[in-house]
C-alpha cells in the first residue's frame, strides 16, 4: 500500500485505475523476465491494496461495482502478463516427455513404426541444426527411439538457456518438438487400423463403391446420411475417436431428425453436450424428455437452459410444460424469453395464464413479444384474444404479435360462420 495522508484518497477506484494504466503501460514496455517479474509483483501489491480497501458499493444492482470492475481488470493484466512470457527450454522438454511416452505407450501399425522412426531422424536432423548437438538415432525399435528423445533433453538441460538471452534458440526448439509430436499423431496407430477394419466388416464402406475419397470415413458419413443410415452413422459415432468425426455424426443425426439415433447419443447427452441436445429436439425423441425436464434448473449455465427449453419444446411432451412455466420469471431474461418460446412450441393450454401474465407484467419487451408469440402459437381462442389485447403496445414487437393474433381470430370467425 503506498504511503500517504489520506488512505480514503489512495484507495479509491480513480487512484487504482491510474496505478492499473501504469501497470499496464509497464508491461507494454516489459522486455525481459525481470521487466515482466517487476509488472507482476505491481499486480500483486495492487490486488492486495484492493483487497484492503473499503471501496464505495453500488447503490442498485444495475450500477457498476468498482471492486468487480477493478478485480476484472487485473485479471486481464495478469493473463496478459503471462502470455508475455516465455518461451521456455522446460516447454520444450515438456514435449519431448510427452513425445517418450507416445513413444513408449503406443501400439503402432508397421505402417506406423516405419513413419515414427523417420519422424524422430527428421526431429534429430533439425534439433543438431538449432542447438549444434550430436543426437543421432540408433536403431528402429523403441528403445532406439525413446533413447534419442532422451539425448535430446540433456542436451537441452545442459545448454542451460537464458528466456531473454537465447529466446530465439528457445523458438526453433520449440518449433522441433512440436514437429516431432506432430509426426507422432500422424503416423498410423493400431487402433486406428482396427477401427477401419471393423467398420469395413461391418459395411461401413461399402457405399463408395470401387472409389473412395480421402478421407473415405467422412466421404462414407455422406453419403450413409443420403441414404438415411441412422444405423451406420450411429456405428461411426461409436467407433471414432475423433472429436470432428463426431461433430459431423452429431449434425447429421440432427439434419436427419430420426430418433432411432437416441440410444447413441444418449450418454453424451447425460454429460449435457449441448449439440447433442439439439440434436434430440430435432428428432423429438420422447425418451429424452425426462433427462432434459431435469436440466431446466440448470441455472448456472443460461446457455444449457436455452439449448434445453428449446429441445423440450420441439419433442412437445406436456410434462415440461410445469417446470419451463416455472422459469418465466427467473431472474435471466434470455432465459425468461426462451422459456415462453418453448411454452408456445409445447402448445399445452395449461401456460395460456403464465404467458398472458408475462405479456402483461415483464419488465422486458423482448421477452413479452416471445409471450405473445407463444400464445399465438398455441393458437386457442383465448390465448389469441390474450395476445390480441396488445394492439396499442408500446412495444413494436407485442404490437406485430398482437395484429397477427387478430387476423387469425377473425380468420376463426369466418370459418365458424362458414359452418
């Protein structure tokens, strides 16, 4: 804390914004470790000053609160701060343990043990290059290979390399470690073969004929998607490991909208997957309606609520419509305003009340407007002739929904009195 006659005066927002502008100026000009040590111990005595402080409070919640806006701040000054620094020689030993491990852990095709000894040589032709060191392969088996790997992380220990000093020597190693691992995830693994073999046992393949583009597995994914396959991308969803090959099995099953994907994707949705539970919505699976009803309390995560009322709402199964009504007036207004969206895709007459009292008392017009469409969307008498009231909203959006609950109530006029 710095010294002075008046704490009140030092510690107030206006004194630590001007001390977090020098801090952040200072790291702008940082050049070395020291520099950025010295911005980091500035932080620290900032953060423990704030700490200390008796900062006025907001007098309602909608005004700013210092104390946040000043801890929010530091936060960005510190992920700054860090990703200032650095590099390190330790990174790139890191990488090396890693690469080892790979090494060591992997059951490789023959195809693969042939692409990981020529990964390692050209990982040893570079890294001589960038630290003049003698690392050489001896051999093509593991131990051949691991050894190098461990030649090469002496010889980085042994450089002893300064981060200001040798920074660029520190870039070009890093750059070879990463090569070297990326020549390890390329190279062909056991189980990568074997999945491919199950999958061509299985008939996986077979929709491509005597030609298969590259990569065949996504070229198959589309064409079993043309066809209406649920079964062989559900096969390819349970089979790769890949997080884009899974994505692209997720959007597919939601393009296709057939629930006969459920039991595949069930699990995923129990980890709350947010595309998963698109994806549900889309094939309106009913079995997923008693897991989704338990995630409406989801409060911590708004996005979930959303993903989840809007699922809900496409299956229309009459048993959310409670605990979505229950959050219309939740303190979130997105979620407010989604909660009515899927109250009017349900279409359960049990939320023509909640919805008309959302219309007539919400604080936010967005989400009176998503009511009012709501209750159109159910489309009883009385739920038009609730959204219908609105005509002269101060609202635009409740004004269209209200002249469209009109026209179509004049439209059931006419057709009783056709009758």
């Amino acid at each position: 804390m710095s010294d002075g006659d008046d704490d009140t005066t030092e510690l107030s927002p206006e004194s630590f914004d001007e001390r977090l502008t020098e801090a952040e100026e200072a790291l702008e000009a940082a050049e070395t470790e020291a520099d950025l040590d010295e911005v980091e111990a500035t932080l620290d005595d900032i953060e423990a000053d704030v700490e200390a402080a008796d900062l006025p409070e907001p007098d309602d919640e909608d005004e700013e609160d210092p104390a946040e806006e000043l801890e929010s701040r530091l936060s960005d000054l510190r992920d700054d701060l860090e990703s200032q620094r650095g590099p390190y020689a330790e990174d790139a030993v890191e990488t090396l343990d890693e690469a080892k491990s790979t090494i060591a852990d992997t059951r490789w095709t023959e195809q693969g043990e042939g692409e990981i000894v020529a990964a390692v040589e050209t990982f040893a032709d570079e890294f001589n290059g960038v630290l003049d060191a003698s690392v050489s392969v001896d051999g093509d088996d593991e131990d051949a290979l691991t050894a190098a790997v461990d030649d090469a992380v002496s010889a980085i220990e042994a450089a002893d390399l300064d981060a200001d000093e040798d920074a660029e020597t520190i870039a070009d190693l890093i750059e070879v470690t990463d090569g070297l691992a990326d020549g390890l995830d390329d190279a062909q693994e056991w189980d990568d073969l074997e999945t491919r073999e199950q999958l061509q046992v299985q008939g996986f393949y077979d929709v491509l004929g005597h030609y298969k583009d590259f990569p065949p597995e996504l070229s198959a994914l589309k064409e079993h998607e043309k066809r209406g396959n649920v079964e062989m991308i559900a096969l390819a969803f349970e089979s790769f490991q890949s997080d884009f090959m899974q994505e692209y099995c997720i959007e597919a099953f939601t393009r296709m909208n057939d629930d006969r994907a459920y039991e595949t994707i069930e699990g995923q949705a129990k980890r709350r997957d947010k595309g998963v539970i698109k994806a549900i919505g889309k094939m309106a699976a009913e079995e997923g309606v008693e897991m989704l009803v338990d995630y409406v309390d989801t409060d911590s995560d708004p996005a979930l609520q959303k993903v989840v009322f809007k699922a809900l709402g496409e299956i229309g199964s009459e048993e959310a419509t409670q605990p979505i009504a229950n959050k219309l007036v939740t303190e979130n207004d997105n979620v407010r305003s989604a909660a009515a969206r899927a109250l009017g895709l349900i279409g359960d007459t049990r939320a023509v009340e909640p919805l008309s009292d959302v219309v007539a008392d919400d604080d936010v017009d967005s989400v009176r407007a998503s009511a009012a469409w709501a209750l159109r969307q159910i489309g009883t008498e009385d739920a038009l002739e609730a959204a219908a009231g609105y005509a002269d909203d101060r609202s635009f959006l409740v004004q269209r929904e209200a002249e469209l609950a009109t026209e179509f109530l004049g439209d059931d006029v006419e057709a009783e009195a056709t009758v």
